[in-house]
C-alpha cells in the first residue's frame, strides 16, 4: 500500500512540474552575394625589398616627418596647491621663445610635402574617387582584408597602379612619424617623389579585374593642321568646332570598356544567420531609483 501511494505522489509531482519548451526558429536571411572574388597580386621578395628601400631612402633625404606635441598628465591639485599656483601665476609670465619653439615642433616638418601624399585608407579612397593618384601601395598587415580590398576595383577603374607591399608600415610609418600606415597614396603633383614613382610603378603587378582588362586609347590629336593655315578665321573656327565635336564623341566612345571578353557569372545566394554561436548578451544592470 505504501508503495502505491509514493508512486502515485510522484507521478502527480511529475505531471505538475513537467514543461515542454518549444524550440525557437532559427531566423535565415538570403542575400545576394559578388561572385568575383578580388585579392590583390603577390610581389616577389627582390621587388618588395626594392619598393621599401626606395621609399626608406626617399623620406629620409626629404626629411618628412610628424611631430607630436608631448602630453601632459593632469593631476587633481589640493586647495593650498591652487592658491600657490595662483599666487605664483599672477608673477610668472611665459616667454616668447618658448611658446613659438612648441608650436613648431608640433605637426608636420612640411606641410607642402605632406599635401602631396594620401595617407590612411579614408583619403585613399578620396583621392582615388576624384582619380589624383599616380602610384597606391597597401600594407599586407590590413586585417580584415575588406578593409583594403575596395580599393583594388576603385583603383582599376582609374587606371592607378596600386599593389600590396608586405611590411609597408614596419618601414614607412616610424619613418613619418606615425604608428602605423595601411595605405599610402601619391599623388600627381607630388614632385618630390617622381623618382621613386616612376622606379616603383614596374615592379607592381597589374591588377586583375575582370570588366577593366581593355586597351586605354589615347585621346586623339587635332587632324589637318597644315591645310587649316590656309584658310580664314571664320572658316578655320567652324573647322575647329567640328573637329572638338568628334574628339569628344571619339573620347566617349573610347572611355566606355569593351565587355565581350568579359565572361558573366552568375550571383551566388547568401544564408545569414544572425548570431549564429548563439551567444547571449549579459542583462543590462538597472538603475535603482533611490527613494527620499
């Protein structure tokens, strides 16, 4: 009898207490993702070491660096310090000198030498969209490598040699100055490092877009020069004004790519799960409202 009755408290305990917990559904989302996957060209070790000796040599004969102003620590002061630093501020009057030497250590030895260089990925980008670059080198040490791989088409489409140079910001950012350089951009006013440019631009690899690999036709020069010395000014401007019309149509038709060596494909469908580890926030910690 005694057993009857414990098995039926228990199986009573059980069916109160059991709860059956619904599994939650996972939530997928599908995008559409790019098929070409762009990654930027290996250069050889002999290249890399000459692109960062040409560099090295080139900033140290410039001499283009940036100072930073050394920064000072504030400490909180006791009463009687605030009065005897008022009592002694009232006497003491900085020199001239010396505020003028502190504002010229501070910022860049050269700002029209820096003016001539794109520094970081944001003014990269910037310059390549309103296409000012001669020559981009990237650092390897970008991570993640979304990071700099924008830059591979954008540079393409503006015909702008660019590469990735391994240990670019090792070499280069103690250098300037800096502690570290992901990107580095020169410009095409900068006539302090022509040299170095026009050594660096045949050890970089072309880049490998798909849609960009055409032939660059030059604009076309003014034709019939020698017969139009003859003619009269306003016949020569109506010949003028026809010739800049067609040069212009030629340059359209020039700049638009040929795609048919371009090889379509097609787009690739993209699952994502959010927090897919399913790792949980910790609560946030309410405020106690702390009654009068």
């Amino acid at each position: 009898g005694d057993k009857t009755q414990n098995h039926l408290r228990m199986s009573v305990i059980q069916q109160g207490t059991a709860t059956l917990r619904k599994a939650k559904k996972t939530t997928v989302k599908t995008c559409l993702d790019n098929p070409f996957v762009f990654q930027w060209k290996t250069i050889d070790g002999e290249d890399m070491h000459f692109i960062l000796e040409t560099l090295e040599e080139r900033i140290k004969h410039i001499g283009l660096k940036k100072i930073e102003s050394p920064r000072k620590k504030k400490r909180s002061l006791t009463k009687k310090q605030m009065e005897r630093k008022g009592d002694v501020g009232t006497n003491e009057v900085p020199k001239e000198g010396e505020t003028e030497n502190n504002q010229q250590k501070a910022g860049w030895t050269d700002i029209s030498i820096r003016r001539q260089l794109a520094i970081g990925v944001n003014e990269v980008t910037k310059a390549l969209e309103k296409n000012e670059l001669l020559l981009l080198l990237v650092c390897k040490s970008a991570k993640p490598a979304m990071i700099t791989s924008h830059l591979i088409e954008l540079s393409a489409s503006r015909a702008t040699p660019a590469g990735q140079v391994p240990r670019l910001s090792e070499t280069v950012a103690p250098l300037l100055g800096l502690t570290s350089i992901l990107a580095l951009g020169f410009k095409k006013q900068s006539d302090k490092f022509t040299e170095a440019i026009e050594a660096i631009i045949p050890k970089i690899p072309a880049l490998d877009v798909p849609w960009f690999q055409y032939g660059t036709e030059e604009s076309m020069a003014y034709a019939d020069t020698d017969s139009s010395e003859n003619l009269e000014p306003e016949e020569l401007a109506e010949v003028l004004e026809d010739e800049l019309t067609s040069q212009k149509r030629k340059h359209m038709e020039s700049n638009q790519p040929d795609l048919s060596n371009v090889i379509l494909q097609p787009l690739k469908i993209k699952k994502l799960v959010p927090n897919p580890n399913k790792i949980k926030k910790p609560p946030r910690k309410k405020k106690k409202a702390f009654s009068a």
